[in-house]
C-alpha cells in the first residue's frame, strides 16, 4: 500500500530565507509524486509533480522539489520564501496519474517579516 | 480559465438531516472525483468516476454516503442521515483521461459542519 509521511505539521521561516518541506513515500511500484498547496478555506491547487524522466521538478511560484528514488523522498524547496507562500501544502503519491492520490498530513507554512 | 464549481461553499445541518453537494467540472474531463478532507488532515478518496461509471467507492461509507454522475458530466455526493463525524470539507477534483494529461484539478470545496 502506499503511504506518505510529511515530517514536521507546522515550518516557520523568515521572509527571503530558504523553505524546505519534507515529504517521504512508501510505493511497491514506481511512483507519480505531487505537491499541492491550499490557502485558507480554498481547494488544492498544483505546484508540481514528478512522473518520469529529470529527478529535478520546477513548479509554479519558485518551488522545486527532487525525487530520490533511494531515500524515498520528495522534499519540497523554494530558494527565498516571501509572505504569500504562507500556506498549507500537502505531498501526495499515486500508482498513476490518473490513479487516486494519497496525501500526506500537510505542512503549515508560516512566513515571518 | 476553466476551474472545477462546487457548491454549496458552506453547509450547516443538524445530524440526522440529509446534505447533498454538486460539483461541476472542467469542461471535457472525462474523471471526476470526490475527497474528503477532515480538519488537520490529508483528502483522502471517497469515490472516483470514469464518465458516468464508478471507478473506485472502496472507501465511500455507502450506509449513508451515495454520488451519482448520471450523464458523465456534474455529479451529486450525498449524505443521509448527516452525523456529527461528517463535519469536513468535501472536495472535487476532474482530470482528463489522457496519458500524460491526467493532472487533478480540485474546486473550491464545500465545508460542512454538521450539529
């Protein structure tokens, strides 16, 4: 079965310094990997997702994330964080695209002046 | 830009009391799902449809959760009777059925808080 596990419930960060969002998987076949991000009382919307092919994903607002197939991981960066990154964001996993996604628990970013 | 509509945005009922939502999705997308998201927590997967056929409902509580797709387009997720457990929000996602194409795009949800 798989499963995700998003290390830390709640980052704080300063505004221009460095987001790092843990996110770890567990899948017996190879595995599609997303990022969604959720601001208060709004759907899900998409920052990027790894299929197949470069192990380095750019996504939308300066995120970018790496798939590393040997520590099952896909952490989630952004090089200099600003205020509107303040959100939720939540790391998912699926047997397929168009298969159902597993999410993790979510991160709660919050950005300080 | 097309998005997925959901509605209503908000809900409150008594338990017991039956709720219904609705979902419309993103013109041509033939794959329609339905999340539920409890506060804290991940969506996880109530059902999902290929055009008007169910997919996937092996975690649809179907004692008192039903969703219907009839002409493969909108869709209806009901609850009756509503329990205080189903205070949440349910989310709908669409995507279409092409490979390579089949990114979930998620609507606003609809937050229910049941009394």
């Amino acid at each position: 079965a798989q499963s995700v596990t998003q290390l830390g419930s709640h980052v704080s960060v300063s505004e221009g310094a460095l987001v790092l969002l843990r996110c770890n998987y567990s899948s017996s076949v190879p595995p599609y990997l997303f990022w969604y991000v959720q601001y208060p009382n709004q759907g899900l919307q998409l920052l990027l997702k790894y299929t197949t092919g470069a192990t380095l994903v750019k996504g939308i607002n300066g995120f970018e994330a790496e798939f590393k197939k040997s520590e099952t991981s896909f952490h989630l960066t952004k090089p200099s964080a600003h205020m509107s990154d303040a959100a939720e964001y939540f790391c998912a996993v699926a047997e397929s695209q168009g298969g159902k996604l597993i999410f993790g628990q979510g991160t709660e970013l919050s950005v300080k002046p | 830009e097309a998005e997925v509509a959901q509605s209503p945005r908000y809900k409150i009922t008594e338990k017991s009391q039956a709720v219904a939502f609705w979902c419309d999705p993103i013109s041509g997308h033939a794959t329609l799902y339905w999340y539920r998201q409890i506060l804290g927590q991940g969506p996880e997967l109530l059902v999902q449809f290929q055009d008007e056929s169910v997919v996937d409902d092996s975690q649809l509580p179907k004692d008192r959760f039903s969703a219907e797709r009839l002409k493969g387009v909108d869709s209806t997720l009901k609850i009756q009777p509503a329990e205080l457990g189903d205070s949440a929000m349910y989310l709908c996602a669409s995507s279409l059925a092409e490979k390579g194409r089949e990114t979930q795009y998620f609507g606003p949800g609809t937050r229910l808080l049941v009394l």
